[in-house]
C-alpha cells in the first residue's frame, strides 16, 4: 500500500507488463491491477456483453517500466539469481534502447519518403530522451505505491526487499539517460564528424546545396564575398540537414555573420522536390543560431 491509507479502494495489485506493445511499437507501459475481495477491479476480458473493459491504470512507463517488469528478468539480475545472475544494467539498458530506436527508425522511414526529409539518428536518440524524461516523471506510482505483505517478520522482510528493488529500479532508469547520451548520442551526432574531419572546398559545399544553373555558382560566392547582386536559391530539405551544411562553410573559413545574412536574404527552403511544397523563408537570425 502506498504511506497514506489507499481508503479500502482496494487491496492488493499484480503489475502487467504490456509485452505485445513494447514487441510491436515499442512502447514500455507496467499497467497495475487492483485487487478487491481476492477479485481484480480491472478485466482484461469481458466476461458477458455488460461487462466494461477499462484500461489499466499506468504504474510505470519507459525504461522504469521495463526494469519493474518480471518479463525482462531485471529483478533476478539484481537478486544474483537465475541466468541473469551477474548481468549488470547496461545490458537491460541496451535491450531496451535497441528496441526502441528500432521502432523509432521504422517510424521515421514510414512518415517521409524521401530520405532527405528523415530525422537523423542524432535526432531520433534526443526524441528517445525526451520521451524517457517525461516517462519517469510519470512512473509515480512505482514509487509511492506499495504491497501490503502483512505485519509480521516474514511480511516485513518482503517488504523490505521489494523497496529495495523499487529503489535500485528508480535509480537505474534516473541513470539511464546519461548512458545514452554516453554510449549513443556523442556517437551520433554529425558536428562531430564535421569537426573532425577537414572541411571541403567552399565549391564542393555549395555544389552538394543547390543544383546550380549557369552564373549561380559564381554569384552566390560574391555575394558571400560581400557583393550586391541579387540571386534567388531554393535549398531541398530540412532545416538541420542546412545547418550541418551551411556548418561546413564556417569551416570552410566563412564568417556566420556573413552567412545567416545571406542565406537568410537570398535561400527559401523546401522540404521536399515535390512543386506541392510551400518554400520557407528563412531567419537570419535563427540560421546564426544554428551554426
């Protein structure tokens, strides 16, 4: 039960791991069961036409929810039992992560057809934090909420491990992020490889921007130059893939000022080939920003 008296709403709860939507969408949910006069409030099966199937009430989500589960053995590694005795967290962190960014990459090629739209890796890994920060925010019940085993020493002892391993779930999933953004998110992100490696000729970055006709090429780079002509360019595709772009010509030696000022006031952006896409204007100074 939870420190406060739960009003005799109930009297016990089973936790249920929704294994079929973590497989197929994962999506990690412990839905709680209560238990009233040895019957479950909740039915996950309608027993007559009248009956009134209602969702589950939310334990724990995320990598919270994955951790609490039995299904994934968490509890067993943690007890030094069974064939999970002496697998640290991190490879329940890689099961979880690898499944999820599965599902993520699946989603992302479905929503946009051309390749160039896609969220990165590196943007699909931020969206997974996000989403895990807010899990646990909304994994409050885990922790607050608690079995009844009775008020003799054999109860007492129960309670006391499953605390404790509440406690060592609420750790793991708070360490969680960091070991992605460790393992996984520096390894992704494109700046780093920009860095690293040396930067193109400002040619070849222009050419790999804009399939140039006639004197474009040679106009675009005067005005970068500080000349006054005026020239109209429409740059396909996101507005991260121009920054990692519009990056290279910094290091390429171009002054940022100079290029959110120009690129502001000659480049719309289209996020997509296709004549159906409204051109966006851009901001010189969100283009400073972002580079």
């Amino acid at each position: 039960m939870s420190e406060a008296d739960n009003t005799n709403n109930w009297d016990d709860f089973r936790d249920r791991f929704d294994i079929e939507l973590f497989k197929d969408k994962g999506i990690a949910q412990l839905g709680r069961r209560y238990i009233k006069n040895n019957y479950f409030i909740h039915h996950l099966i309608p027993f007559d036409e009248s009956d009134e199937i209602t969702p589950l009430p939310i334990a724990a989500k995320g990598i919270t929810a994955f951790l609490a589960s039995d299904d994934y053995m968490f509890r067993e590694a943690v007890r030094g039992e069974g064939r999970n005795a002496g697998k640290g967290v991190q490879g329940f962190y890689q099961s979880y992560y690898g499944n999820c960014l599965k599902h993520l990459k699946y989603n992302e090629k479905c929503r946009a057809i051309f390749e160039s739209d896609r969220k990165s890796d590196y943007e699909l890994i931020h969206e997974h934090l996000k989403s895990e920060i807010r899990n646990f925010k909304e994994s409050e019940l885990l922790f607050t909420e608690f079995h009844d085993f009775g008020e003799n020493s054999e109860g007492s002892e129960y309670k006391e491990l499953e605390r404790s391993f509440i406690d060592i779930v609420k750790r793991a999933a708070k360490e969680y992020p960091k070991w992605v953004r460790k393992t996984h998110s520096k390894k992704s992100n494109p700046d780093d490889d920009a860095e690293s490696e040396a930067p193109p000729s400002i040619d070849d970055i222009l050419k790999d921007m804009f399939p140039f006709n006639a004197n474009e090429l040679p106009d675009l780079k005067k005005k970068l130059e500080g000349g006054r002509k005026i020239i109209s360019l429409t740059f396909v595709g996101t507005k991260v893939l121009l920054w990692r772009k519009l990056k290279k010509l910094r290091l390429a030696g171009i002054k940022r000022k100079i290029i959110a000022n120009v690129f502001a006031e000659c480049v719309k952006l289209r996020k997509s080939s296709s004549i159906y896409t409204t051109s966006l204007t851009l901001i010189e100074d969100e283009i400073y920003k972002n580079i």
